[in-house]
C-alpha cells in the first residue's frame, strides 16, 4: 500500500562480536536519504495493491527511534501471541477469500447470461436451413458450467463453515484447524482457477473485451494465482499434513 504511505516498517538484525544478535525494528519515513519507493508496481491491469519495492540504501536512524531487543526477548514475545496465530491468520485470510468467491461468483454469472444470447460454435447461421443453436445449448458448454458450479457451490460451503467455526470461537490448540484453514484456502485458490479457465473456454474472446466487464473480472481472478497462497505451496502442506509433520498457516504477508 505504498503509494500513500508516509511510513515503511523496517527490521533488522544487529550482529553483535559475541552473544546473541539483537532485533530491531523502526519506522522509516519515506523522503528521507536512504530509504527509496521504486513506485514500479503496475499490477499488470489487476486490482493494484501499489506494492512498490522499497529499498534501503545508506539509510540512518537514530537508536533512539528504533524497538531493540534481544533476538530471544523477541521469540518469547512472539510465542506467546503464537495461540492466537493461526485464528488471527485465518480470520484475515477470510476477507481475502471473500474477494475471490466474489469474483468468481461475477464470472459464473456473467457465463450463464452471455451463453444464453449467443450461438453456438457450431451453429450455422440464421440463414442456413440448418435451425443455429445457441451455445448454452450445447453439451460442451453445459459440461463446464457445471464444473464452474461445482467450485463455486463447494467454495461457498467450505468458506461459510470455516466462517462459522471463527465466529463460534474456534479453538487455536485444535490441530485441526490449521489443516483446515489450509484446505479451504487451497479450495478456494483452485476455485477461482476452474472458473476463470471456464468462463473463458465457454464464453470466448469476443466477451473478453474492454467494453465487458468479463476482462476485469478475470484479470482479478487470476490476480490472486500470481500473488499470495501459490496452489503448489498449499497442495505440498496440505500432504505435509497428511503424512504427520507439524503445519502451520500464515496470512498472505506472513504475519
């Protein structure tokens, strides 16, 4: 979110001769020697999050408006916020989920109306003797509309209930609940994948242009697959899971 931001937290270690390195953490004011926004984030025509690369280069702050301590003050500090991690993760995760069920509820209707008025591949033409179909008429169409609802109607389900488990109080010492966090996360991310290649397969480039909303649509759906929650990462967890090792589930920043 750098476009308008005046701060950067920044952290670091402080390597010390001998015994442990101490943990500093800051706040680095954007304008000041040093510290540079590349402001070359374009999001590629996507939802843009502004997520410029920031660098640090030469940059001096005083001691005195840094967070310092030493790296197992840190960790203590850290573990025992640790559980509540994986609740606060999942519950920031949520709103992202939302965004992408959304989007591909979007799609799924958009497909459903703009098959119903346009013919098939196949068709012939009004002209022809040959009576033109239209192309959700045709069993190849239908076949992946039912595959869009099937994501869609099971992502919804799964979202919902992971919801319902959060808002009921769902416990952070459950094991399960990582596994489960991951699995809806892993659901939804292949959701929006199925239903972007649908949609696309079904309705074709002539409903992939500027003056539909079909191209934004699909620009924000595949949008996720390039930024947080890679498909392969969470499959790879998930069996990880599966075969006994410990899994834990971290928001899309790695909070």
């Amino acid at each position: 979110m750098s476009d308008a931001a005046r701060y950067a937290v920044l952290g670091g270690t402080i390597e010390k001769a001998d015994g442990e390195p101490d943990i500093a953490f800051t706040l680095g004011r954007f304008g000041d020697t040093g510290l540079i926004n590349h402001g070359n984030w374009s999001g590629m025509g996507l939802r843009a999050t502004a997520s410029h690369d920031l660098e640090c280069r030469d940059l001096r702050i005083p001691r005195t408006e840094c967070f310092i301590a030493p790296a197992s003050t840190v960790q203590q500090i850290l573990l025992s916020k640790s559980v509540n991690r994986v609740v606060n993760s999942a519950t920031g995760a949520v709103g992202i989920l939302g965004i992408w069920l959304g989007a591909a509820q979007a799609a799924f209707d958009f497909t459903l109306e703009y098959v119903r008025g346009r013919y098939g591949y196949l068709a012939t033409g009004p002209l022809a003797a040959q009576v033109s179909s239209y192309r959700s008429d045709e069993a190849w169409a239908q076949s992946a509309i039912g595959n869009m609802d099937h994501w869609l109607g099971t992502g919804r389900w799964i979202l919902y209930d992971l919801v319902a488990r959060l808002e009921g109080g769902a416990a952070a010492t459950d094991p399960a609940l990582s596994r489960d966090v991951v699995r809806t996360v892993f659901h939804l991310r292949r959701m929006t994948e199925e239903v972007a290649l649908g949609t696309m397969k079904t309705c074709g480039a002539h409903a992939y242009v500027t003056t539909r909303p079909l191209e934004r649509i699909f620009r924000d759906l595949m949008g996720g697959v390039v930024m947080a929650w890679k498909t392969d990462q969470l499959q790879h967890t998930l069996g990880l899971g599966a075969l006994g090792h410990s899994v834990t589930f971290t928001g899309p920043g790695g909070s």
